[in-house]
C-alpha cells in the first residue's frame, strides 16, 4: 500500500512552493552538509541523512495534514530552499518556518515563501496563531520574522535550546 500525502502547490510572484522530491535530494543534501546553513535546524548531515529528512517531512504532511515545502524560483524551476508549517512531536505549537541555499540568500525568498505559507495556515487550515521559533544569534531569520510582521514574545527552553518565540500577526490583522 502507498500513502501520498496531497500537498498543494503555492505560488508568489517569482515562487514555486511545491511537494519535496527526489530531483531536490542533490541541492538540499549541499544545504544540509553545510554547517553555516544548519548551524540553527540540527546541523549538518550526510546524504543518506538527508533522504531521511525529506522523507519526515513528507511523513509529516500524511500526520498533520501540513508540512514542508520545497521552494523553486520559478525564472530558473531550481530548487533554492523550503518553507513550511511544522509541529513535531513535543513541538509547543504549529510554528512557521524557513531555510535557503546559499546562493538564494539577500533575494528577499525566505519573506516571499514564509508570507505565502502563513497566508495558507490561516486561510486554508484556519489557523488564529502562528509562531516561529529563532534562536537568539540568528539575526538573519529574526530580520524575516520582523519583515513579517512577527513580534518576539519570549524566550523559551526548546528541549535544550534556548529560543525567542516570534508571534506572527493573526489573520484579522493581514491584508485580505
């Protein structure tokens, strides 16, 4: 028996939020060896590892209904990153998430895609809430929380790591 998740597929003006799959293990397994990219989502890993993370974030989608998507800039149909709504096991809360490719960073994608993202929690799922969890020295992604609109609420013990929880804006508060 085969079980595939339905994942729908997103768009922005210059973005492809789709479904992972096997044409994107050779770029996300060069994001996932890289220490500078993982230092704050559990560190490098190999690419047999790697496999193993597209294949829980797919794993994730037939769980909760939501999960990961891979982002590919349309102009070029390249894989340059993922975007998603993730709350694993033991996870306080639905949270909002980014991570780019090196050579897609300073474009403004991880705002684009993470925009779209939330967009689809409040309006398709019927999220009230959103959050996302930075780590105090990932100055990067706390500029695309706040370029979103989220605000720093506190700070928190995520298993062993200490994290800010950003509170992104409701749904009653963004643009129709």
């Amino acid at each position: 028996m085969t079980v595939a998740p339905s994942i729908p597929t997103l768009e922005t003006e210059r973005l492809r939020l789709r479904g992972f799959g096997e044409s994107d293990l050779d770029r996300f397994a060069e994001f996932c060896a890289s220490a500078a990219l993982t230092r704050f989502v559990g560190g490098t890993s190999d690419r047999r590892t790697t496999w193993g993370r597209i294949a829980a974030y797919l794993g994730h989608w037939v769980l909760r209904g939501y999960g990961h998507w891979a982002i590919e800039e349309k102009a070029s149909g390249r894989f340059v990153g993922y975007s998603g709504l993730w709350k694993p096991e033991g996870w306080p809360e639905p949270e909002v998430i980014w991570g780019l490719h090196g050579d897609a960073h300073g474009r403004g994608y991880a705002t684009e895609a993470a925009r779209r993202v939330r967009e689809y929690a409040y309006r398709e799922l019927g999220w009230r809430t959103a959050a996302s969890f930075i780590a105090p020295e990932n100055v990067p992604s706390q500029r695309v929380a706040h370029r979103l609109g989220a605000a720093r609420e506190r700070d928190f013990k995520l298993f062993t790591t200490t994290v800010g929880l950003y509170r992104h804006p409701g749904p009653e508060k963004l643009k129709p």
